[in-house]
C-alpha cells in the first residue's frame, strides 16, 4: 500500500470517527484532513436559532458565496455569507417581508453577483439580490398575471446581460403551481414564457448553462395528487420546451439540480421511490440525443435517499450531494469517474440531523492543477438548525477513483 493510499485511508477513518464528536473535534478533522476527503469547515451562524444555507457559489479561490435563511425578532430573513479564503463572514441583506429566504446563489464575477429565493408577507413573492462588490440589495422580479404567489429555487448566469432564474407560481384560477422563467437582460428581470406538461402542479428547482442558446431547467410536474413525474425544459436561444426525460419511479420523480459539463454531457439529479417506498436517488444524463437515466447507489438500502446538488468538474467528473435517513440523517456524496457513480464518505456534524443541499466547483479546478468543491447544508444541535459547510480540496494529480 502506497504512503498516499495510507494517508487517506486514515484520514476517512478519522473522519467517520468524528463524525458524531463536538465542535472541537470537527476542527482537529479540519487540521488533519486537508486534501482529497470532506472536512467541515466552520461558518457563520448569525442568529441564535435558526440558520441554513440552500445554495452555494465558487468564485475563485478566496471567494465563494452560500445564502439561505435565519431567524430573526420578525420572521426569517435572508443569510448570505462570504469566504475570503480563510474565514466564512456573515454579509448583510435587508430584510424584505415578513419572512425572507434565499434557494441559490451564482456569479458573473467578484462584484456581480445573484442571488434568489422569495419573500411572504400578506402573499409569497419572488426575491431576488444582487451582490455590487460592496453590498447586496433588491432588484425588482416581475410577477407572473393572475398570479396570488411565485417563488425562485435556482439561478444561473451566461454574461452580466444575461442571467437566468427559474422556480413557480400559482395560478389564481386553478390554485396549480406553473413553471417560472425569468431572464435578466442587463437592466431588468422579465418573464419568459415556459411549458407546464402537467395538467397539475409544474415546478422547477434547477437551471444550468451550457450557451446562450443551451440552457436546462429541471423540476417536476404532477400527474395526480401526489405522483410526480421528472420535468426537464430547454431554452435553444428563442423558446423553452419540455424535452422528454424518464422516470424510473412507480410514484415520486423529483429532480432538484442541473449542471451543465458541456453541450452533450448534462445532469440532473433528484430521487424516486421504489416500490417499497423509499425513495432512492436519481441521476440522469444528457448525451446530446436524449436523457437516460444513469445507475446511482443509495447510503441506505431500505430508508430514503436524496441528491439536491450537482456540480461537474469535467465530462469525466462529477460531484452530486444530498443526504439520506439513517436516523437521524446523513450527508450524502457521491462522484462520478466517467464509468460509474461511487459513494463518497462525508463528516457530519453532531450526533443529530445533517443535511447538504448544493455543492459548487471553484472555477478552474481540474485533476491536473487541483481545487475545490464546496457543498453547504443545515444540521441541528438539538435546538435549531445550524449552518454546514463542507469543503473538498483536490491535490494536483490526485487520482480520480
């Protein structure tokens, strides 16, 4: 066994071990665990109870973005926190509405970037943020006709004139959720017209760009009051249209995230459940004809499994994050090696619930020359949720298993 292969085998052995430690240990796993596995890494928790982070961006090596929600006096607000390559920071965002929260962050550059999610006071409304280099404030959404509510889950950039969001909205007339596409085109968000396949609710919590005229959006749309079938649009540059995906699923097809490795290598990600009822996780692929869905193994072979996030590094690598039950939940991780899909081991924090909900490459980062993932998500403490940031350093020429 080589010096290398020792290292990380010790290394996920003492990660598994802390995992269910204190606080101290997971920063004495962060000492020890440098390269080549997860290590949490300690983040912001401004409120004093609730804190979670839904979303997560990689600029460059000492700029990364994670927003999400935290409790305050008045309802929940907005959280966005800042790496500066040494310390997550808590940057701050005006609250809104009665309660505020951010889905998804993504960057055009260092001082421009987006961030949205949605807002309640007397109705739900979309919220959308953007970062100037200096300091976050609101940008106006527009709101989709006979709408009584509309939130945003994702957003994804092709230049500083050309910025994507989608989620849903609810139609007055029939109370069903309708997909919501919006488009910044460099001084204003507008609506752009999307399909609804489902006669039911349609939803979307994804979108991924490959080009201007190669964009994906993933969600789900019912075919009754609680099946749900796997929905998947495309934007070519003019309209958006429902590409046919499949469900291996008996009930339940979600997919909750797109990333784009190139124009004819896509993902998604999400879960089904199987005929016993659990669910199990899901990945689909885009090989530039058609998508098919790809074998995927669960943490757990009889409780529920679930990816959220799903970010690639190259055609041949691949990250994808969520969590699983094994009473209490788990982080889940898993890679891609251009063959296969192989569970990834990953700390938690705590002895209690842990889970991720996004996970961002840092630009740049490649076998070769090396980088970082970042992956963000919420564990409880026994009182209220907690923020959870993982990060995966990649040693230049590490192998790709």
């Amino acid at each position: 066994m080589t010096l290398r292969r020792i290292t990380l085998l010790l290394c996920s052995m003492l990660m598994i071990s802390l995992a269910s430690s204190s606080t101290m240990t997971s920063r004495i796993a962060m000492a020890v665990c440098i390269n080549d596995c997860w290590k949490i890494v300690t983040s912001v928790d401004p409120s004093s109870d609730l804190d979670i982070l839904y979303g997560v961006a990689a600029i460059s090596q000492n700029d990364v973005w994670a927003v999400g929600t935290l409790e305050t006096l008045s309802g929940n607000g907005s959280l966005a926190e800042h790496w500066d390559g040494s310390n997550w920071s808590n940057s701050a965002v005006t609250k809104i509405g009665a309660s505020d929260e951010l889905h998804a962050v993504a960057a055009v550059a260092s001082n421009d970037v987006w961030a949205v999610g949605y807002t309640i006071s007397t109705s739900t409304a979309a919220l959308i943020e953007h970062w100037n280099g200096t300091q976050w404030s609101q940008v106006t959404s527009p709101t989709p006709s006979n709408s009584t509510g509309n939130r945003l889950y994702s957003v994804a950039v092709v230049s500083s004139n050309n910025v994507w969001a989608v989620g849903y909205f609810t139609d007055a007339t029939t109370g069903k959720h309708k997909t919501l596409i919006e488009q910044w085109n460099g001084t204003q968000w507008n609506i752009v017209a999307s399909s609804n396949p489902g006669t039911n609710d349609n939803e979307l919590y994804g979108v991924s760009v490959a080009a201007s005229n190669d964009i994906w959006a993933v969600g789900r749309y019912y075919t009754g009051s609680t099946t749900t079938q796997t929905l998947i649009e495309h934007w070519n540059g003019t309209s958006w249209s429902t590409t046919t995906s499949p469900n291996p699923g008996t009930s339940n097809n979600d997919l909750y995230g797109v990333a784009v490795a190139s124009s004819t290598n896509v993902w998604a990600v999400g879960s089904y459940k199987n005929t016993s009822g659990s669910s199990q996780t899901l990945t689909q692929k885009w090989n530039g004809t058609s998508w098919s869905t790809i074998s995927s193994p669960n943490p757990t072979a009889t409780n529920s499994n679930y990816l959220n996030g799903v970010s690639p590094i190259s055609t041949s690598y691949v990250w994808a994050v969520g969590y699983y039950d094994k009473s209490p939940f788990q982080t889940a991780t898993m890679k891609w090696n251009g063959t296969s899909w192989t569970i990834v081991s990953s700390p938690n924090q705590g002895a209690n619930a842990n889970f991720l909900f996004a996970v961002s490459v840092r630009p740049g980062t490649s076998v070769a020359t090396g980088g970082e993932i970042w992956a963000v998500g919420k564990y409880f403490d026994g009182t209220n949720d907690k923020t959870l940031v993982l990060e995966y350093i990649i040693s230049a020429g590490a192998r790709n298993p």
